[in-house]
C-alpha cells in the first residue's frame, strides 16, 4: 500500500519537475519568424546554420523554428529567384520576425525545359534537390497541373528531410517525355541524414 502511494508521489515530482523544466527551456529559447511577401516566399525553403529545416509557411505552431541564443546563419532559397541570406543574434526568449521578398534570378538555361517529371513522396515536405540545387517541396511537384519542368537529360533528383535518410535517384529525360517518381522517405537520425546545405553557383 505504502509503496503505491510512494511511487505515486515520485511520479507526481517527476511529472511536475518536468513541467518546470520545459517551461525553463522555453524562456531560455529564442524563436525564428518568417513572414513571406509573395507566394513564391511562402513555398522558399529554409536552412538554419546549413541544416533545412523547412519551408517557410510551414515554419509555425508546432513547427516553429526553435533557437539558442547566440548567432544563426539564415539562407532562404527558392528555384529561379537568388538567395536571401542573413545572420540573426538571438536573445534569451526573444522572437525575431525575418520578413522574405525574395528576387528573380536572371539568369536562365539556353536549353528549352520540355521534360516533365512528377514526384509523390512521403513526407509531402520534404525538400527536393534537382543537380544539387534546391527546387522547391514535394508537395509542388505532386497532383494536378503540378510537375517539374526540365531540360532533356541527365538529373540528379534528392529529397532530404531532417530525420529521415535522403532519397537519391537519377533520371534520363527525353524532350517533351514525362516521369514521375514515387517513394516513402525511411525515418533515420538527423546524423545520419547528413548537412543539407546547398550552394548555388556565384
């Protein structure tokens, strides 16, 4: 009887010690907020100290982006506009709002994009590289009226997500053809996913 009630009451400090822990926690941590300008920065992916950790309208409620104090490199990226990259000094507590307007990248292939590839995958938020450059989420690629427009030839697809091994595949596209890849990304740890930054060519 007694050691019921003993170990009832153990539960109770462990419960409420825990409580006061993760509210010490939260007032240690500081919060990165992303407010997009476009549509095209609503869909822009973002990498905080050279990890994606999502895209930026996704980046709230149980998403929000979480922080020690102290200096993060920011990139926001987005195919076809250039790169938003900044550092943000984070304070004990304090919620730091970045507002995107990302700008148009000039610069476009001489080769027409005629191929069209399709991409259903799980998670639908995984970020999807295209010759090591960043392209967008699996959601844009996916369902009617959406799909990747690329040059004819070879292309290194990769979809990574923080958590889960990143899926590599290499497709061979002929003018006006169209291919759709399907896949389940496997969960692993966020070592073994590996850094997820990508550099665009200067």
């Amino acid at each position: 009887m007694f050691s019921h009630i003993r170990l009832s009451a153990l539960i109770a400090i462990f419960l409420v010690s825990a409580a006061c822990l993760l509210q010490a926690e939260n007032r240690v941590l500081a919060e990165l907020r992303f407010v997009p300008s476009t549509s095209a920065d609503k869909g822009a992916g973002v990498w905080v100290d050279g990890q994606y950790v999502g895209y930026v309208k996704e980046l709230k409620g149980d998403k929000k982006v979480l922080l020690l104090p102290g200096k993060h490199d920011i990139v926001v990226r987005q195919a076809w506009y250039k790169d938003y990259v900044t550092e943000a000094l984070l304070q004990p507590g304090q919620v730091h709002t970045i507002t995107i307007s990302l700008a148009k990248d000039v610069r476009t292939s001489p080769v027409p994009a005629t191929g069209e590839l399709k991409i259903s995958a799980t998670p639908a938020r995984a970020a999807v590289f295209v010759d090591d450059q960043f392209a967008g989420h699996v959601d844009e690629f996916d369902g009617p009226g959406q799909a990747m427009l690329l040059t004819p030839g070879h292309h290194r697809i990769r979809m990574a997500l923080p958590g889960y091994l990143p899926f590599d595949n290499v497709v061979d596209l002929r003018a006006n053809q169209k291919l759709k890849i399907e896949t389940a990304l496997v969960k692993g740890s966020i070592t073994e996913a590996g850094s997820l930054i990508n550099k665009t060519d200067e």
